[in-house]
C-alpha cells in the first residue's frame, strides 16, 4: 500500500492507460457472462480470462486491475474456475492503496439440460478465501460460501433467467445473505449478444437492508477462440450503503 497526495493526475493517466491496454488487446485475446446473474452453461473447453473493473461512489473509487481467470470442463455438464487478482481503492484528495484480491474457486454443475417442456436447471457453489489485503481495504478477510440455483429458458434469439442465491459467512460478526435477480439476453447477431439483469440482496436478519441494481452488458465473439465483454451497471436502491456506479470489460481466450 502507497499514500499517493501529490500525484492525483498521474493516476487518472494510469486509469485510461489500463483501459486503453484491455481495449487494444481484447479483439486479440476471457465464459460466463458479465452480469451478476450468472449462466447456466459449464465451460467446455478449457479458458483463461482477463477482467478490468471499476466502481464509483461519492467518496471512493475501487478498482480491479487485472483479474485473472482459469476455467475448464470436469465433465459435459461440469466445469471448474479460480480466481485471482489485484486491487486498488483511491479515495478523495489522491489517496491510493492497492493489493491482492481474494481468491476464489467454484464449480458450476448443471442438473438438468434445457427441453422443450422444461428450462435448464443449473447449481454453482463458490467459496471465496479471505486471502486479499486487508489493510489496504481490499478485503474485509472473510471466507464465504455462495451457493446459487439458476433456471433459463431460450425462445427464440432471447434467453430469460432466473437466479436464487445464499451466501455463508465464515466469520461470527458478519451476516449471511440472500439475494435473487433476473436477466434477459438477446441475440443481437451470431458474433454479439446482449442483455440487462435486475438483482438484490439482503441480509439474511435485516430485509430492509437491500441493495438492488441493475446491469446492461454485452457479450462479443469475433472469432471461436475469442470473446469479448463490457458491462455497466447501477445501484436502483441501496438500503446498507452508497449507491454504486460500476463498469467492466472482460476479454478471453479459449484453447
């Protein structure tokens, strides 16, 4: 972690050079989708993804700058993930700390396959290791279980989802949580794809402590071997905090 006072402009030169890095090498080179609803397809092959996100408000900005992602099949309807990465948090008046993100490993198992007379049913635990720099803000160094139950339906170029999802802390002073949402995709044309997702969550003792918001993002593929993704989303209701602006953009390589 670094105290940054007196080198603010360099550090809005920093923001638009990682974006502008991402941006040049995405067609070149991350495959769930980018909304916080989730997909209901395992990989198939096995993938690496790179990610750049980004989340505003009043006071604070947070960044993640890369995270990396490695995904592969277990079986035709399994597939596994980890994660990892680097964060920054710069605050008001040039105050910068950056460190490591949590990891993070998960499993995505499809219990059911998609049918004329009923959607696809899909299950994705996550455990997410509180191993990131807390110090620095980056993590609050709190293990957790999320476990969300997906169903999806296509008809026609659209697909619909719907998501349930509860998430358990391993730590006696935080709150368990619960949350669902919705999102609708649309095939835009076979290379790109795009959709808006609704969600909140909660915690588990406290309903009136909801968070709700909303993402539209885009899924990109100039080739078989590449995807490309960019998101931004916003806070509708916050009842435990700021309202948040967010943005994303997500490239991947299939091998």
């Amino acid at each position: 972690m670094h105290p940054n006072n007196k080198n603010r402009p360099a550090t809005s030169r920093a923001k638009f050079h990682w974006l502008a890095i991402v941006t040049i090498v995405a067609p070149a080179i991350a495959l769930a989708g980018p909304w916080e609803v989730g997909s209901v397809s395992p990989s198939k092959t096995m993938k690496v993804k790179a990610e750049v996100t980004y989340k505003h408000t009043d006071n604070k900005d947070t960044w993640a700058r890369p995270v990396i992602k490695f995904a592969g099949p277990l079986t035709p309807d399994m597939s596994y993930e980890f994660s990892g990465g680097y964060g920054i948090v710069e605050k008001d008046g040039g105050f910068e700390r950056g460190g490591s993100r949590d990891i993070s490993a998960k499993i995505k198992w499809r219990l059911l396959r998609e049918s004329a007379s009923h959607p696809v049913f899909l299950v994705e635990p996550k455990v997410t290791f509180g191993s990131g720099d807390q110090q620095a803000g980056i993590s609050d160094g709190v293990t957790t279980l999320k476990l969300p139950l997906r169903a999806a339906k296509t008809f026609g170029k659209m697909r619909v989802t719907g998501e349930t999802f509860y998430t358990r802390s391993f730590d006696h002073a935080e709150d368990d949580m619960v949350g669902y949402g919705g999102l609708v995709e649309y095939r835009v044309s076979e290379p790109l794809l795009i959709g808006i997702d609704l969600l909140a969550d909660r915690p588990t003792g406290d309903p009136g402590k909801y968070h709700l918001r909303s993402n539209v993002a885009f899924k990109w593929y100039p080739t078989k071997k590449f995807e490309v993704q960019g998101l931004i989303g916003r806070s509708i209701e916050n009842h435990r905090g700021k309202l948040a602006t967010s943005a994303k953009l997500v490239t991947a390589y299939k091998f």
